[in-house]
C-alpha cells in the first residue's frame, strides 16, 4: 500500500501540471479570441459612430466608438433620395430571385458533372473551369449583352451569372462526398435522375447550398457596376448600390466646390444640413451591410456545417 501511496504522487502531479498548461493555453486562447473580436467589431462601430455623428464636425477626427455630436443628418441626406426606396426593392429583388435560380442551378449541373455514368462529365468540367481562367473581356461581354437585347431590362442582372464556376466545384465536392449506397437505394426503388436530385440530393446538400447561397446573396446585394453598364440610362432598373454611388459622386462633386479652409470654417455648424463624403461613405456602408448582417444569424449553422462536412469521404 505504501508504495502504491508514493507511486501515486508523480501521478497527481503530472494532472497537476497538465490542469496548469491547460488553463494557460485557454488564457491566452481568450486573449487571442478578445483582440481578434476588438481587431473585428472596432471597423464596424467606428462606421457606424461617424454615420451617426455630425458630418461638419467629423472632419475634425477622434471619432472612434461614440459619436461626438449625434444626429441622424446623415441618414436623412440618403434616404431623402426619391429613387433610393425603388432601388432598394430592385436589390431585394435580385438578390432573392438570383441567389434562388444561381443555387439551384448551380446544384443541378453540379450532380450532373458529379455522376460517374455522365460520360462527359470530364469534358463539362474543364469547360466549366477554363472559363474562370480565360474570358472574352468586358468589351466582347458587353457585345454579346447587347445582342441578346438585355441591356435595359432585369434579366441582365440573373442570366449572365447563372452558373458561378466556384459554387459549382464547391457543390460538386460535396456531393461527391454523399454515400453512393444512398443514390442506389434510390435508382434501387425506381426514382429518375431528377427524382433522385431533388428528392435525396437537395435535402442532404442543404448545409452547402446554404454556403453558397451566402456567396451569392452578397454579392448579388452589393453589385453596381453591371448596372453601371447596362441600365445607368434606366432609373426603373437601377438598384440600391448603384443609387449610393451617385450620392457619393454627387457630395464629392459639391465638396470639390468648397476648399478645405470653409469645411473647417463649418466645422462648428451643428445643424446637419450639410454633409461630407467621410460621413456619405459611413453612412452607404452601414445601409448596404445591415441586411446581410441581419440575414447571416440565419444562415450561420448552415454556413459553419458547409465548410467542414464532407472533406473526408467514408
């Protein structure tokens, strides 16, 4: 019994010495994870407290996660904008009718390419990817938009981008990463290839169309240049980024007018009639960003399970 007694004792001091690395490896895990998160979320709230501050006086600096003067001149200067509401509507309509097309598209040819008995699928695949390598150009794209007659109309802004390359090697590689006992099973008890897509595929595919709707959503939300493009002569297909821009490009153009000297003359007026670009820029970016923040909770199991599963196939 004794010597069990003393040969017990290095034992209880390794746990010891274990227990003492461990709660210092998650201290400094803490540490790390507390600066990572302030090195985050300090962009943000400053974005966010100079929106929320007086434009005059924002120009004297030292705005950091308060506003010095609040207001919300700044957000009136923006949404005073007739088009601003019709464009917003145009986004929400491209983001949501785009993302649900390019998704389930995408996932489409993706099981298509993915089928061992597709004998092209070798073919259809490196056609897919030369096309992320090499592309005719913005002049030759905009030729063939041309041809097609869709410059001036909403369907400029799905067609096109239909099929991201990118989503489709993602979808692909997890579908490849599906048990093939399942898709048996299926052409087992009679179901077609579509049955099989649909019924089976989809369902068990969700935590990556989820990833790449993520993808798409954003960035179908913040396009502008194809409306710069295509529809800059048509108001009714002009979209919320396109209209923000504008309304940068117009405080710009009225601050070029001013000299430096008078915008600091008016830095003590308070009234928040008068806008700078740096408040413009604050303000555009907390509106074209509070919708996919807002989306995002929703999204975010979805999107964590998307990136992990099905990197080791059993």
């Amino acid at each position: 019994m004794k010597d069990m007694t003393l040969g017990s004792k290095p034992i209880k001091k390794r746990r010891i010495r274990s227990s003492r690395s461990d709660q210092i490896f998650d201290i400094c895990n803490y540490i790390f994870l507390i600066f990572v998160m302030i090195v985050t979320l300090y962009p943000i709230l400053n974005t966010l407290a100079v929106s929320l501050n007086n434009a005059t006086d924002s120009i004297k600096g030292g705005i950091y996660l308060v506003p010095r003067i609040w207001t919300l001149g700044n957000y009136e200067y923006v949404f005073k904008e007739a088009t601003i509401y019709h464009a917003t509507m145009i986004s929400i309509l491209r983001t949501v009718i785009g993302t649900v097309l390019t998704v389930f598209c995408s996932a489409m040819v993706a099981y298509t390419i993915s089928r061992h008995d597709f004998i092209l699928r070798k073919f259809v695949t490196i056609a897919f990817i030369l096309t992320m390598y090499f592309n005719g150009g913005l002049i030759p794209n905009f030729l063939l938009i041309r041809e097609l007659g869709m410059i001036g109309s909403f369907e400029v802004y799905i067609w096109p981008g239909l099929i991201g390359v990118f989503n489709l090697i993602i979808i692909r590689s997890f579908i490849y990463g599906l048990p093939d006992s399942i898709l048996e099973s299926a052409k087992i008890d009679g179901a077609g290839d579509f049955k099989t897509f649909y019924a089976i595929v989809l369902p068990l595919s969700m935590p990556v169309l989820a990833t790449v709707a993520l993808f798409t959503a954003v960035f179908q939300w913040n396009q502008w240049f194809d409306v710069f493009l295509y529809n800059s002569s048509y108001i009714e297909f002009s979209t919320l980024q396109y209209e923000l821009q504008k309304i940068l490009q117009n405080s710009n153009a009225s601050l070029t007018s001013r000299t430096a000297s008078d915008a600091f003359a008016n830095a003590g007026n308070t009234t928040g009639d008068t806008v700078t670009p740096l408040a413009i820029r604050a303000t555009m970016t907390i509106v074209a960003s509070a919708p996919i923040i807002m989306v995002y909770p929703f999204l975010q199991k979805y999107f964590v399970k998307g990136m992990t599963v099905g990197g080791v196939k059993e």
